[in-house]
C-alpha cells in the first residue's frame, strides 16, 4: 500500500506522488490501489506470479481494474462524490462494478 514513509522505495514513492497530488487541491482526484494485479496482458512479472498464490495478499484482475476505472468516471461525471479526494482499494473497486455506485468509503 502506497505510504509516504514506507521503508520500501517503491511503496514510499508512490505514496509520495500522491500526497503531492492532494496538495494541489485538484476538484476531484480519485487514487486507485487495486493490490496485486492478476492476468495482465503482454506483460509477465515473475514475482507478480508467485505472489499470485499467496492467500493473504489482496489480489484483483487487471480488466476489473479496468472497469472500476470508467465506472468511477462515469459516476463522477454524473454524482460528483462529496470527497474531493477519495482513494478506493481492493475489494471497493469490484463493488463499484457490481453496483455501478459509490461503495461505502472506508479509507481516507
């Protein structure tokens, strides 16, 4: 999970970069953390795949990211949410397929 002062570069950066999109008070921005992405095409990552097997580890298909995407959009164009910046994860991204709305936020 994205997180400014994580000890892993990676997950440090990433929560840098959004943290600096927060700071320009864009009218709405939406941040997506899937987890760990499943069936990507053309694009092989062994550790992805090994990871892949792992139970605890949140995991989600890469065409239902995909989805969660332009739902998401489609709403914002339609019922702005009342957050000006909301971050969705994991399983809120396949409620936002199923029900076409915004899932019950839980994280800030």
């Amino acid at each position: 999970m994205a997180n400014p002062s994580s000890w892993s570069l990676y997950l440090r950066v990433k929560g840098e970069a959004e943290e600096a999109l927060k700071e320009l008070k864009l009218p709405h921005l939406s941040i997506f953390q899937p987890g760990l992405l499943l069936n990507r095409r053309n694009d092989y990552r062994f550790v992805e795949k090994f990871l892949s097997i792992v139970p605890f580890i949140p995991k989600i298909e890469a065409k239902d990211v995909a989805r969660s995407l332009r739902v998401e959009a489609e709403l914002q164009a339609q019922t702005p949410h009342p957050e000006s910046a909301v971050t969705w994860v994991g399983d809120e991204l396949l409620d936002i397929i199923k029900t076409g709305a915004y899932p019950e936020h839980k994280k800030k």
